[in-house]
C-alpha cells in the first residue's frame, strides 16, 4: 500500500534529516538486497581466440613487455565495464597475456594469487621465488599469494597464456598489497622440477609443513592431467553433468590447489551431451582441445580450442561435445564452501 502523502513527504523529510548523521532506513532498499536467488551481474560471454589473437600480436608491436611490465589484454565482462578492478566475472579477473621472444615481465609480487592457463607457445618459463617452470600448451601454472615472479621467453615464437586472479576478491577485503623486486629477475633458488618431483608424485617429504594455504606444485602440466583423465574416461563412470572432472588438489590437505580459485579438468567424450547443472560459482572455461557449445539459460555459445568464455552464478546450462574436448575452468568456489555459501543443482534426470 503506497503510504499516505502526508507520510511520504514527512518520510523524505526524515531521510534527510539522518543523513546529516550518516544515517539511512534500511526499508526503503532491502528489497533490492534481498534476492530469492543470485542475481549475477556479469553477463555470459565468449572470446574467440582466433579473434583475439591478432589484436594480442598488435599490443606486442606497440608496447614492450618490459615498458607494459604485463602485457596483458584483459577480458572485460561485456556487462562489468565500468568495474574496478576489471573483472570477467562479479569476483575474478581473466586476460590473455603475451610474451614475445627474448622479453621479460619483471620479477614483482603480490597478495592476489595467480593462475596461468597454457594456451600457445611452449619453452618460455615463469619462475616463482627463484624456481622456474617451462609452460606447455595445457599446463596450469601456480603463483601464490605474496611470491616473487617473472616470465621470460627464451623461445623464437610468441607465447600467450590465460591469467587468472582474484583481484575483485582481494579488493572488496582492502587487503591488496604489492611489491617490485627492483630487477628483472628474482635470483634462481631451486631447480627446475623440485616442486613436481617432492610433492607431485603421492609422496611427501618426511618432514614437509606446510606454509600458506596454495598447493606447493610450481606446474601442474597437462602431459599428466590429460593422462589422468583419459584413463580415467576409458575406465570409470561419467558424470552426466560434467563428463569425466576432476579437480587440481593441494597434495598435502587434498583441499583445492588454491585458497582463493578453484581449479578442474574435465573431459567431454566426442557426442557428450551434458545434462543441465547450476551453481552459486560464476565459472570461466578455457577450451584446452575440442569444439562443441555450452548452452546457458537457452543461449548456445559455440566453441572451439583456446576459447574463453564465462557462464554467471546459479544460471542452468549444459555441454556439448562435437569432438572429444577437454575444458578448464575456474571459479570462487573455494571461498564460497569455506564461508558456507556454495550450493549447485542438477536438473532431475
Ligand atoms: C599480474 O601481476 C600478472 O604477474 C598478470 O603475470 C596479470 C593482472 C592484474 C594485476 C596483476 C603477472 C595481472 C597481474
């Protein structure tokens, strides 16, 4: 019932005057708080990467990596423009970043973790606290919070791959800190490969504690993930939701491999047809191989290999697989199930 005039003037009346005292009625917006459902703001969206990719070779003519310190075009969620930090989802960030032979991105750190998703090139390195990594097409690659990192490319071709941050998460908790190192590289410490051969194996060092919450593999490559599921695909029972998924573990708590992103896999057999899923983690999916749609709230988005493209939280939507594909993807869920919020649904089969 629409309040009296009388009241609505004095209302008005009323709100004005508590303002002056940093004060405002709840009433009057709790509706647009209160949803029955998530109400993402960030819309679906697709980046084709043979679209991307010459604009990505342009910014590596006009800018150096060095003057640009990342170069990185960022993917904007079409809806979340106006967003600082930019964003591709309500809580992430995603770009494509490219490095072209001979350069390096300099040795800096921060609090946001990061991720790196493979997408071409193969032989340049990261290297985090002095330990260096050589990136394949596929391999998913760690920086944990607060840890010096570089890129390099010693290689004769271009390499690009997908980061992934939690900018927008880290922002919102005002917690952002950041440190140049002051050289270009942070000096060598381990050998290459120490990390995957202590921890990435099923063993442990006898002794191991565990600092800080990220997984302590420098490389989670894709020579061993693909294997992993495609045995797995060969013996097991698919997920009707998601084909065969598995998700990347911190080897010592079996816990996500990063506190603040969660990581998978997952493989779609040639003619998969997903059936459809939700859940309250909007997700960004990287095409490692294949080609098929994913269909979102009834709208398909056709993709095809090194494809980017995000679905929002809590909006239905299924796979489909042309060929044999293999997907990867990302999300806050890990931070959602610590805070208690996480929560899926799969439609009735
Ligand atoms: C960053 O430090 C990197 O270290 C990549 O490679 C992307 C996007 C926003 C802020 C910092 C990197 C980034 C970033």
């Amino acid at each position: 019932m629409a309040p009296e005039p009388r009241h609505t003037a004095e209302r008005e009346a009323f709100y004005a005057r508590i303002a002056t005292s940093s004060l405002a009625p709840l009433w009057e917006v709790l509706k647009g708080i209160q949803s029955v459902e998530p109400r993402p703001p960030e819309a679906m969206a697709l980046w084709h990467y043979d679209e991307i990719r010459p604009m990505l070779m342009e910014a590596g003519r006009l800018i150096s990596a060095a003057e640009a310190e990342r170069r990185v075009l960022i993917l904007q969620n079409p809806a979340l423009r106006e967003h600082s930090p930019p964003r591709i989802s309500h809580s992430l960030f995603a770009g494509l970043q490219l490095i072209m032979p001979g350069e390096i991105a300099p040795s800096h750190r921060h609090t946001q973790s990061a991720l790196r998703f493979i997408i071409e090139g193969e032989g340049a390195y990261t290297a985090v606290d002095g330990e260096r990594t050589t990136m394949r097409p596929g391999d998913f690659v760690i920086t944990p919070s607060w840890t010096w990192h570089d890129h390099g490319n010693e290689t004769k071709e271009p390499m690009v791959w997908l980061d992934g941050l939690d900018l927008a998460l880290v922002d919102l908790l005002n917690a952002v800190f950041f440190e140049a190192y002051g050289e270009d590289r942070f000096p060598a410490g381990r050998p290459e490969g120490d990390s995957i051969a202590r921890f990435g194996s099923g063993l442990l060092p006898v002794d191991y504690e565990r600092r800080g919450l990220t997984s302590p593999i420098l490389n989670y490559t894709y020579e061993r993930t693909r294997e992993a599921l495609e045995q797995m695909s060969r013996g097991g029972e698919r997920d009707r939701c998601h084909g065969f998924k598995m998700r990347y573990v911190h080897p010592a708590t079996g816990d996500w491999a990063m506190p603040t992103m969660g990581t998978a896999m997952q493989l779609l057999p040639r003619g998969f047809s997903g059936a459809p899923y939700r859940s309250s983690d909007s997700a960004v999916f990287v095409v490692a191989e294949g080609n098929g749609r994913t269909v979102v709230s009834g709208e398909a988005l056709a993709w095809r290999q090194h494809d980017v493209f995000v679905v929002p939280s809590w909006r239905e939507y299924h796979h489909e697989a042309a060929d044999e594909s293999l997907l990867f993807s990302f999300s806050d869920r890990p931070v959602q199930e610590k805070l208690g919020l996480w929560r899926e649904r799969r439609a009735a089969s």
